[in-house]
C-alpha cells in the first residue's frame, strides 16, 4: 500500500500522516508547496494551471483528497464561493485526467465532504446519509465536491465519501476559535443557540479515515460525526465548564454575525442534527462518542 493525500499539511492531513507512519504505510503528500514537515516526499501541482507532477502516482495504491479551500475562513464574496468549488472540483478532476491517462487504476479513492450537503438550516431532523441535500451555497458546494468523487468509480475498485462535522482540535479548527472568548471569561452562545452542532473528535476523523483506507467493507457515503447530538448552547457551556470559565454574557445577536459575515454566518447561526448510526453499524469504534470526554481530552492531556 502506497497513500497519497491531498491537504495534507491541514488539519486532518496532519494528523493523518502520523498515524500512516506509525502503522509504517507509505505517504505522500500532493501539494502547492515542496516543503514538508513530516519528512515524506512532497509532489507539486498547481490545479489553476492545471498543472500537476504525475510522478506523484508512482507505486500509489489508493487516494486520500481533503484539499479545498477553508469554507470559514474568509466572507463569501462571489470569487470567494468559486474558491471553495473549485478548489474541491477541478483538484479531483486533475487528478482523476491524469490517472486516466496513466491508465493507472487505485484501490481507493477515499473524499472528504461536508455536513453542508443538508443545508445551513436550523430543524430538529436528523439527517441520514439517505437524506436529499438542500438548495443553499454550502449544500451545492457538496453536491459538486462528491460528484467529482464519483467519476473515480471508473478507476478505483471503491469509493468513499466523509461527511464531515466540526472537527475539534485544541490549535485548530472551529474549537480554536469558540474557545477564545470563553478564555477571557465573556464567552455566550451565537444567535438562538439551539441551532445543531454536528462534531467529531481530531482523533477519531483521522482514525476513521485510516480504517476507510484499510477496511474494504467501507464504500459509499458516511456520516463523519460523532454519536451525541448537542446545539450551539450546550456546546459553548461544556467549553466554559471544562475551562472552569464563567459565561457572563447575553447569547450574541445574529444580526451582529450577518453584519460582519453576511451569507457566511449561517453556518454558524444555523445547523440540523446528523446521524452517526450507519458508521457505527459499519463497526466503527469512537474513542470520543461524547462531547465532555472530547474536550476533557484535548484540554487536559
């Protein structure tokens, strides 16, 4: 087995790696930049250009794709939302061209996705991988992401798609932010604060895509979210509690996010519950199946 990983050096990537290393795997990273800090070969590609290092294939059995553009880091400006599909898009059909003209066939091509394919919507539904997607920017967003994965059942003998909720990390991520202000003790819920917060542990996303790549039961879409369902509110109080942090302040107004934000904010301001019942029945094990014990761990190790 020999894995190249797109996204790499991010979040997941990162810590994807290790665990690869450990089990003494082959990896490879594709990526815009020649460096590496895990002392793995680095390929160079540049998908604008559509320019890519096809010696990254060589001896490569499967594919891990998490490249993309950050959906929160920057206000969705129309550029901005061409960003985000693009970056997902036209990498994987790079990709997918050049192994088709290698002829070179993979034994898996494992794709991250996104919770977003049921929408920004606030409901007390819970959605399964059965569900149909929404209509907003966030959920076409996914649609387009997996169709490209898709087109790489032609070559690959299985392919996997990871929904993927908030992923929490101590130093990046969606919890790295949360957590400031309950740091400084005026940390408040955002909007309602009943909006649905789909989350899995660092630890756990890595895992599962480690199991994905070695179990070959594992084929179509999951659900990359932990079992317990919680909303924006229990959330931010199990921070402040695993802190010993008080919450002083009123929830912030979801105006204030809109004026700063725009469209981006309804992530934030909305969200549905997601179910994690077809990858536990698939057998995967979380170490983290409840939101305390996740942010016990990543605060107090």
């Amino acid at each position: 087995m020999k894995v190249l990983i797109t996204g790499g050096s991010g979040l997941i990537g990162s810590r994807l790696t290790t665990l690869l290393k450990e089990k003494n795997i082959e990896v490879v990273h594709l990526s815009r930049s020649p460096s590496s800090k895990f002392g793995i070969k680095v390929y160079q590609w540049d998908w604008k250009k559509k320019e890519i290092d096809e010696n990254c294939f060589n001896g490569v059995t499967d594919i891990i794709h998490l490249a993309g553009a950050g959906i929160a880091d920057k206000p969705w400006t129309m550029s901005r939302k061409h960003e985000i599909i693009k970056s997902r898009v036209e990498t994987a059909n790079l990709i997918f061209e050049s192994l088709k003209k290698l002829n070179h066939p993979l034994n898996s091509y494992i794709s991250a996705s996104g919770i977003g394919y049921y929408g920004a919507i606030t409901t007390d539904k819970v959605f399964t991988e059965e569900d149909q997607p929404h209509d907003d920017f966030i959920a076409k967003s996914c649609i387009y992401w997996e169709k490209s994965a898709d087109q790489f059942s032609d070559i690959a003998s299985r392919v996997v798609k990871l929904r993927t909720g908030v992923v929490l990390d101590k130093n990046s991520g969606a919890l790295s932010k949360m957590d400031k202000t309950v740091k400084f003790g005026i940390g408040a819920p955002i909007g309602t604060g009943k909006q649905a917060m789909p989350w899995i542990h660092i630890e756990d996303i890595a895992n599962l895509y480690l199991e994905t790549l070695l179990d070959n039961t594992y084929n179509g879409i999951y659900n990359a979210v932990a079992p317990q369902q919680v909303n924006n509110e229990e959330v931010t109080k199990e921070i402040a509690s695993t802190l010993n942090k008080p919450l002083f302040l009123p929830k912030v107004p979801a105006f204030v996010l809109r004026t700063i934000y725009g469209e981006l904010s309804d992530i934030v301001l909305k969200g549905s519950y997601v179910s994690a019942k077809k990858l536990i029945k698939a057998g995967f094990e979380f170490q983290f199946p409840l939101l305390k014990q996740a942010l016990e761990d990543i605060y107090k190790k």
